[in-house]
C-alpha cells in the first residue's frame, strides 16, 4: 500500500468516487469522510478532526484520506502512527 502522501490521496478519492461519493453526498453533504486506505472504510463525521479520529481509533496503523463530503476539494490530510500521538499531518 502506499505512503507518499499524492498516492494516498490518489487511492482515497478513487476509494470514495467508487464506493461512497453518490450515497455520501446525497445524506451527508458538508461532513467529513476519513477514507482508510487499506480497509477501504470510511468513517464519516460532522468535523474532520472527529472523523480522522474514529478512523485512526479503529485502524491505528493504517493511512487515512480525509475529503469534504459534497466539496471539489479543501485539503489533504495524513494520519500516521509514525508521529507523535495527537499530531496530525497536513499538507497540501
């Protein structure tokens, strides 16, 4: 699976355009999705930090893609476990 965080981005919105975006965007519009990357889940929540938080509480070690459900594009966001413990990764 991959680390870099363009192919993270890449594999979650593929995820969420395949599997989540019609059903998402038609009963959540404006939460956040935290797209995990290996499972394939998405945990969805009214903000991002809860979102990535219920993913991460769920797959501790895994990488996550964070999208604003109904939004073309806010930012991206990676969660490893290879940081400290309660810092999160932004990027653009």
């Amino acid at each position: 699976m991959p680390t870099d965080p363009n192919a993270i981005a890449e594999r979650g919105t593929q995820i969420y355009a395949t599997k989540y975006k019609a059903a998402f965007e038609a009963n959540h519009p404006g939460q956040f999705a935290a797209i995990d990357i290996h499972s394939e889940e998405a945990f969805v929540k009214p903000t991002p930090e809860e979102a990535l938080r219920a993913a991460q509480a769920k797959n501790p070690k895994s990488f996550f893609h964070l999208i604003k459900i109904g939004a073309p594009g806010v930012f991206k966001v990676g969660y490893s476990s290879g940081v400290k413990s309660g810092d999160w990764v932004f990027g653009s």
